[in-house]
C-alpha cells in the first residue's frame, strides 16, 4: 500500500513539471502617430561653394632686394598704408644720387649751350660766323634741353623705385601669414607673393550649378505668374559644421558662359560679414529656393524606412493596426520629406524607432503633433 501510494506521488509530480504555463498576452506597442502634413513648401537646393574676400589683394614686390624688416603681426588687421615691409634702399638711393647727379650735369650743359647759342645769333645776322655754326650752336641748346628731360625722368624712376623698397598696405583688411622674412631674397614677378591681404567687410561666395537646372530655373523665374519671383535672388549659407550662418545673401551675378568641361555655370552670392566670422578659402553650403509645391505632402524623414531603394511607411489604419505602405519621396525640406506619391491628406502613419514594429501589428497610439523643421514632437491629450 505505502509503495502504492509513493508512485502515485511521483506520477502528480511529473505531471505538475511537465504542465506548460500560458504565457500572458502582450501589451501592443505605444507608438507615436501623426497626421501627415498638407501644405505649401519653399525648397531650397543646396550647392557647394567657396568663400572669397570682398578684395584678396596679393603683395609683390616692385624691385629686388633683401627684405630688412617685417612691420606687421601675421593674421591681423591693417589700414591701408601701413608700411608692410622694408626692401635694402642702399642700392636704389645711390641710384637716385646717381641721376641727381646726372641731372645736374645736363643742366650746366644746358647753360653752356645757352650761352654759346646767345653768342652766336647775333654773329650770324651780320655774318661773322657761318650759318652752320649757328645751326651747330642751335642743336647743341636743343639736345641739352632733351637731355634735361631725360635726367629728370631718370631721376623720378630712380625715386620712384627708392619709394618701392617700403611696401605699404593697398587697402585695409585682415592679412595672412608672411611668405618671407628677415634676410630674403625678394624680386618683382608674378609669383613671388610676399603675403595677401582680404577685405572681410563683405563676403563673396562663388557656387557652380549644372546647366540644366539653370535652364528649369531661368524659365521658371521668366514665368507671368512664378512663386520664385522676387525670391531668387535671396541666397541661404550653411557652414561645415552644419549650421546656419544668420545673415542672408543676395546673387550678385552669374557668370557669362557655362564652363565647357564640368558642364556648370558661376554664381557669386554677397553676405554681411559684421563679426568677421567668414574667412577666404572656406567650403560651406547656399541654399537657393529653386522651387515652390503647393499643397504637398510632408512627413519627417525620421518616419520613412528604406530598404534596397525601395522607401516605406507604416500608415495606421482601423482597429489599431498599422500597414507597411510604400511611398515615392520628392525632394528633403529642412527634416521633412515632400511625398509625391503613396500618402494622401489625413493619413496618419506611425513615426516608427522601434525594429519590433511589423506589417500588420497592432499598436496603442500616441498622437502627437509635428511642423516642418520642429525639432521636437509635442503630445496631444
């Protein structure tokens, strides 16, 4: 009996063991769910560009010689005159003293002829002396007058380079680092740049275009009616480091001729520069409004899931369910995308962040409220 009842006790114990629990019922997921935008949209389209001064003069030297002194600090601002550098005047002042000197001679020479000339005139008219020694005479006082005119140019060149061994600055600005120094060899040329000085008052960016978006944008801005109208002329500037620079800019011109071997044309745009933040030579983006979509479709780019080129949102429909729908995205506004075709107004799709969310799933939903380039949803209760 007792060994009876032992296995019967085992036997419950098995069975308890091998009895599976049910497990509970998951929560759906609380997802967060808008009504996708209906609305006019500006797009801008973003170009590549280069910042250039208002003036980016380059110094070179006008004559040769060794540099003596430095006079600025590399990286600051000068006035215009400001002496830059100092060139050896040695060689170039006994130049001057050299045709000083010259110049005085032609001018005793002059006075001597003069005076042979004032000798000879009245000899002639009685016939003392011949003709052609007044001729003689005469083209004596006229050579030592054209050398008189020749040693004072002379001598004007030769003070002229003098004044060139101290190189002052052309215009006020912000001037870069020297390319010499002390004890240099410098000489006049093309490429002996001894430093450059820019004026940062205004900023010139250039930016190049293809040639067929310049033909879509010239007919549009040509239309009757066009939304660009007014507008395009107005130019946005984004820096490396992704933010916006606060002034706005105007295109100051495009250039004559589409360049034959890229295919693109050359804008320059013109921006305030009040706190010098703009430097030359810095890559940054403009931002052009190039278009105008009424009553588009907008939802946040956050929203869209792309797989292998193919762009998909999950559109919440009825009982709670959301459904994978495909959709064709337009061009990016700000963190939004203009959606050309698979949503209509009042859709609500799920702004997703989850990998648990599938096709079919049901979800609890959060409604929440989303503007174009908000950087925070807001709840709705």
């Amino acid at each position: 009996m007792k060994k009876i009842y032992t296995s019967a006790i085992l036997l419950l114990f098995f069975l308890s063991a091998c009895k599976k629990e049910t497990p509970p019922t998951p929560k759906p997921l609380e997802i967060s769910i808008l009504t996708v935008l209906n609305q006019d949209v500006k797009v801008e389209s973003e170009y590549t560009g280069q910042t250039y001064g208002q003036s980016d003069i380059q110094i070179n030297p006008r004559v040769d010689g060794i540099i003596t002194s430095l006079n600025f600090k590399e990286g600051s601002f000068v006035t215009k005159g400001q002496l830059l550098y100092s060139i050896d005047p040695l060689p170039y002042k006994a130049k001057v003293d050299e045709a000083d000197g010259t110049l005085a001679e032609s001018q005793a020479r002059l006075a001597k002829t003069k005076a042979d000339l004032d000798m000879i005139a009245p000899l002639a008219k009685i016939n003392a002396v011949s003709q052609r020694e007044l001729i003689s005479a005469k083209s004596a006082y006229n050579a030592s007058q054209a050398q008189i005119k020749a040693s004072h140019a002379s001598l004007e060149n030769a003070k002229i380079e003098l004044g060139y061994c101290r190189i002052q600055a052309p215009i006020s600005g912000l001037i870069g680092i020297s390319k010499v120094r002390v004890g240099d060899y410098v000489r006049p040329g093309a490429g002996s740049v001894l430093t450059t000085i820019s004026d940062l008052g205004d900023v010139r960016v250039r930016f190049t275009m293809s040639e067929q978006e310049f033909l879509r944008l010239f007919r549009e801005f040509n239309k009757p009616n066009s939304p660009l109208k007014g507008s395009g002329a107005i130019v946005s500037l984004k820096l490396s480091d992704g933010s916006t620079y606060p002034e706005t800019g105007r295109v100051s011109f495009a250039d004559r001729q589409i360049d034959p071997s890229t295919g693109a044309i050359t804008f320059e745009a013109s921006f305030a520069n009040p706190d010098k933040l703009l430097r030359p030579g810095q890559y940054v983006k403009i931002g052009l409004l190039t278009d105008v979509r009424k009553n588009a479709i907008v939802i946040p780019q956050r929203a869209v899931i792309e797989v292998q080129g193919i762009y998909q949102v999950y559109v919440l429909g009825k009982d709670n369910k959301v459904n994978m729908q495909i959709v064709k995205p337009g061009p990016s506004v700000k963190d939004g995308y203009i959606i050309e075709d698979g949503l209509k107004a009042g859709d609500k799709i799920a702004l997703g962040g989850t990998s648990l969310l599938k096709n079919g799933s049901v979800i609890t939903p959060k409604i929440i409220q989303w503007q174009l380039g908000q950087t925070e949803t807001v709840a709705t209760k």
